[in-house]
C-alpha cells in the first residue's frame, strides 16, 4: 500500500496482514534513513493481533523517514516509512560536480498491476531507475545477476530472458540467487546455500530446495553449525515494596485479541463443562513403543499424541460434535473436516493455530503438523492463516502441573478438551490397588448444539481409548 508524496518520494503505509485487522505494533527495523532497499526486501516486522510477520517494501529506492519507532501501534493504512524511489545517493552522499553533466530523465514506463497478497499488495516492476555510481559502469555480469535476482523477487522468473554472458553465470555460480527470507532460513538451519542445488527460475534458490538440502544433510555428513555460548540465565525479578505500588502494561496485539475473544465466547455461547478421571498407565506405555518405532524417529511423540489421535476418533464415531452454531442464518453447520487447534503459550500470549484436515493424516503425519505447530509458535512465527478455520481445540494444562480446568470455547467451535497432569497414583486395577498412571480429562462444549448426552459420549470415547489405546484401531 504505497502513496505518492513529492514527486521522487513515496509512502508505505501499514498493510492490512490478517482478515479485516485495524492495527499493528511495530516490533522491529530492519533499514535506516538513508539505507538503500530494493524490490521485495524486508524492511520491518510487525505483530498483530494473530501473529508477527515481516513486511517487504514493493519498489526500490533510498530510505529518507521512518515514521514511527518500534513499540509504537499503527492503525491500518497509515504511512510507515518514506522512500526515495528517484535513483539518487543516500542523503550522507557527497553532491555531485557541478561540472558533472547531469543525464536527461528517461520516461518511465507504466508500471504493472499489483495483486493483493498476504501483506497488501504484491510487489510489481520497479517504475524508476537508479542513476550508475559515478565513476563505474555496471558490468554484464553484474547486470544479467541484478536482472536475474530483480524478476524472481518481482514474481517474474518465469519470464523469458535473454541468455547471460558466461562472465555472468560465473558470477552466478559464485553468489548463489536467494530471497531474503530464504537465506535468512538457511543461516538459521546452518545451510550453506553454495551447496544448494536451485531448481527455481533463473537458478533462484527456494525454501524448498533449503529444506531438501537438510534433508540430505545425514547421508553427507552433518551441517556444521558453529556452537553458540548457551546465554547467562536472567534472574526473576524480585518483587519490591520501595518503588511504584503499580505498573500499567498496555493490552495490545495477541493479549487484546485473546481478551475479546474470550469474553465474546463466554458471554455468548453457554459453556458446559463435564469432567472424568482415565488411567492412561496403557497410553504412557504405548508412547515409550511408540518412541522406538522406525516410522516415528525423529517426530515428536508424546501423550499429546496419543490424546489428539483420540480425540480425533471420538470426533469420527461422534460428528456432530464437530460443528458451530451460525446466528445470522439461524443454522447449525455441520464440519465434515477437523482443524485440529492447539492452544499454546507464547512470549508474546495465548494463541491457538490449528492443523489443517488433521482427521486425514496418518499418526506420523500428525506428530510431524505437531512438532512443526509447536516450533513455529515457540519462534513467534505463527502465521494468521494457521489461526484461522479451526473446529475444535485441545488445551494441555497438565504442562503446568494443574489436575484439570473449565477450559472456554475458542470462537466459532463447539468443543475444547483440557488434559490435565499425567500423575501415579493409587487405582484399584483387577481387584487391587497399585500405583498407576492417571489424568483428569475436562471437555467444555457449547449447549445451544451439544447436548449433554453427546458431550459425554465424546468424553468418555476419549477416556476409553486413552484407558485401552487398542480402540485407536478397533474404533479408529
């Protein structure tokens, strides 16, 4: 979303990143008055109230402002940072000659439509042209990269072009071709991207080709990753009589959003929450096998696992507790798909991304969507899209070391399940009381189209099969 100021100087202003969002913090700059930025660079991150995300600046030029510091919350369409889009040297340059001859202004052409994407509008076919340093003159090699690296990061790779000198696919070679994001992906997972076979247009290196790059990493040998000094641990903060008697902490972004949508779920859906005590001594066991299991290295497997495996084939003998009640239709709609939520703690607040027709996936699939949800939430990456269609939520208190709670409806379902601690303790089994492996299961549903009878028989479906795992296949 870009506005024209001066003639040479345009507008960025604040995206609208998620579905009818109104504002955003600004969390951090990437560029500084006076940087150069090209088409497609990331030039700042933002949170909203579903997740940060980083948003790219859709032409090229000088940064001359930066509207607003970090911190600051910016309502939708304000402008956020300036850019001289003219071609000149940053403000710190040194003044031309006088006796320089200034080249005459070529016409620019009339640049191509944007389509909106995720973060606004797409980036297009810069309309302006930098003026050549002074005193050099671009070589063809450097000119056929530019080109190269300029049409993939305007989404035109695959456009015909005209065939670079071999001085230039030298120098190709040399520089691997990679968007920002991409090369900020392979330094995080300790990827050279010299060693990366590109399969995209122009020899652009895609996430893709990054993460099969890892993949490959075992049969060459390991990535080396230089180690890191683990850092200092930061002491809580111990609480003081002699300051301030308060402290005021803005509600912004993820913690203005879970408020609204809590108090909008409590106060409109009549919650019901039933309760029942399962020993999951079978379930524990079965996640130790589960460990060893060939098809599973590598992937998460926890009793998490197992809990949402469960609560999936409850689902599938109970559907119509996979549903939403429509107010403005006056109508019941029925889901014949399960995203799955899970509801994590972030630094930044609660969030509840959700993994997407989780009722298709087989048990490895399922514990790949649930390290890969857990790890993109830890990093404060989730994005809008993975927050959204979700059907029913699984909430997993027991981290914390609480039995159970009365978990509230995320908006738009009708169930939530909480799963408390996993604990020994003493359960008469086969006529004996022994130590075993116990948890206290909590499922709150929406009465205006769950009835109490359906809501038990989900509950004690789950229980069964957490007591007897063997159902995930006689039910399943």
């Amino acid at each position: 979303m870009t506005t024209m100021t001066e003639a040479s100087v345009r507008e960025f202003k604040m995206p609208d990143v998620g579905e009818g969002l109104t504002e955003a913090e600004i969390l951090k700059w990437y560029v500084q008055p006076g940087d150069t930025v090209t088409d497609g660079q990331v030039v700042c991150e933002v949170e909203t109230a579903k997740a940060a995300v980083e948003l790219p600046i859709p032409y090229d030029g000088v940064v001359r402002e930066l509207r607003f510091a970090e911190g600051t919350t910016v309502d939708v369409g304000t402008a956020i940072i300036t850019v001289d889009v003219s071609g000149g040297a940053a403000p710190a340059a040194e003044p031309a000659s006088a006796a320089e001859p200034v080249p005459a202004a070529e016409p620019e052409e009339k640049p191509q439509a944007r389509q909106p994407v995720l973060v606004g509008y797409g980036v297009a076919a810069s309309s302006t042209k930098r003026r050549p340093r002074k005193g050099t003159e671009p070589t063809a090699a450097e000119t056929a990269v530019q080109a190269a690296v300029q049409r993939e990061l305007n989404g035109h790779g695959h456009a015909v072009a005209a065939q670079p000198a071999p001085e230039a696919l030298a120098v190709e070679r040399a520089r691997p071709l990679a968007k920002p994001p991409v090369r900020k992906l392979a330094k995080d997972l300790g990827v050279d991207l010299a060693t990366v076979t590109p399969s995209g247009p122009e020899g652009v290196i895609t996430r893709e080709d990054v993460h099969a790059a890892v993949a490959a990493a075992p049969a060459a040998g390991p990535v080396a990753v230089p180690e890191q000094a683990p850092a200092a641990p930061t002491a809580a903060p111990v609480a003081s009589y002699d300051g301030p008697r308060e402290t005021r902490v803005p509600i912004k972004g993820v913690r203005k959003a879970t408020a609204a949508a809590m108090v909008g779920s409590a106060f409109t859906a009549p919650h019901v929450t039933e309760f029942v005590t399962v020993d999951v001594t079978r379930t524990m066991k079965l996640v130790e096998e589960l460990k060893q299991d060939k098809d599973l290295q590598g992937l998460r497997v926890n009793p998490l696992l197992l809990i949402a495996k469960a609560l999936l084939v409850a689902i599938k003998r109970n559907p119509d507790i996979n549903a939403s009640w429509d107010e403005a239709n006056q109508e019941i709609v029925l889901k014949h798909y399960v995203n799955l939520g899970i509801a994590a703690a972030t630094p930044r607040g609660l969030i509840v991304p959700n993994i997407k027709d989780a009722h298709a996936r087989t048990l490895p699939q399922l514990a790949e969507s649930l390290g890969e949800l857990v790890a993109t939430a830890r990093d404060g990456r989730t994005s809008p899209g993975a927050m959204q269609g979700g059907t029913v939520t699984i909430t997993n208190v027991g981290v914390f070391g609480i039995d159970t709670g009365t978990p509230i409806l995320n908006p738009g379902e009708a169930a939530i399940l909480a799963v408390g601690a996993i604990k020994l303790q003493p359960w008469v089994h086969k006529g004996k009381v022994k130590p075993r492996q116990v948890t206290t299961l909590a499922l709150s549903f929406d009465h205006r189209l769950v009835d109490g009878e359906l809501g038990s028989k989900v509950l004690a479906d789950i229980a069964a099969i957490l007591e007897q795992p063997k159902r995930l296949i006689t039910w399943g």
